[in-house]
C-alpha cells in the first residue's frame, strides 16, 4: 500500500473525547454496567441505513426482534431482507446492537462480526439480566 494512503496518515491515532468516551462505554457493557450507549455518532449511510440503525436503539438490552418487528418499526414491514442487508453494514455493532436482530423462526441470521460473537453478545446480556435477579 502507498504510505500516502496508509491509515496512520488518513486518522489522527490520538486520543480524542469521542474515543475515550466510547472505549469507557463499552469497558461498562462487557463489565455488565451499561446497557445503553451515550456516544456522539455521525454515521454515513443511505437514508435507509440509517432509518434502520436508528430503529436498532429501541431494542432493549437482553431482548431480540425478528428482522420482521424491525421492518415494521420503522413502517416496511415487508422490507426485512432489506434491513438484515442494512443491519449488516452497521459501522458500530454494538453501540447500535443489531446482535439483538434475529431470524422470525428464532434462528439467530447473520451478524458481520461473525455468528459465535453474536452468540457471545446475546449470551453475555441474558447473563447480566440474571445476576440482576
């Protein structure tokens, strides 16, 4: 790769407030303390895309849509092959948790981290709900 085009010289590597913001969010989530996120975003998508990955906040921590719920929320409901496509360029997977979009049989669908992560993901909540019992 040319080093004109490395990433090094396209982002600045420093810490900015952003980033420590979002690395501390995240440290509470897998610590099981934060099951919202308060992060800025300025995300670039289709205005679909971001009709969808706006419409991922409103799943609550521990609790699953079908890719079906997701489309009616946000009033296709017949869009879900649509969604799953957009679900799966989300830049920011866990901050906007489409881990929580699964199949309408109960199947888990596809996850772009990779379906042993979204396992984990779905697992790790179900388990900060019951010691919270």
């Amino acid at each position: 790769m040319p080093k004109s085009l490395r990433y090094e010289n396209i982002v600045d590597s420093r810490e900015n407030k952003i980033i420590t913001t979002a690395k501390t969010q995240l440290d509470e989530y897998f610590a099981g303390q934060r099951e919202t996120f308060a992060v800025p975003l300025d995300l670039l998508g289709t205005p679909f895309q971001m009709q969808v990955w706006k419409s991922l906040t409103k799943v609550k921590f521990a609790a699953t849509w079908s890719y079906g719920e997701q489309a009616t929320s946000i009033g296709r409901p017949t869009a879900m092959r649509a969604v799953g496509s957009a679900n799966s360029k989300n830049p920011v997977a866990i901050i906007l948790p489409c881990h929580r979009i699964i199949a309408s049989g109960g199947g888990l669908g596809g996850f772009s981290g990779g379906i042993k992560n979204k396992v984990w993901l779905l697992q790790h909540e179900q388990r900060v709900i019951a010691l919270r019992s």
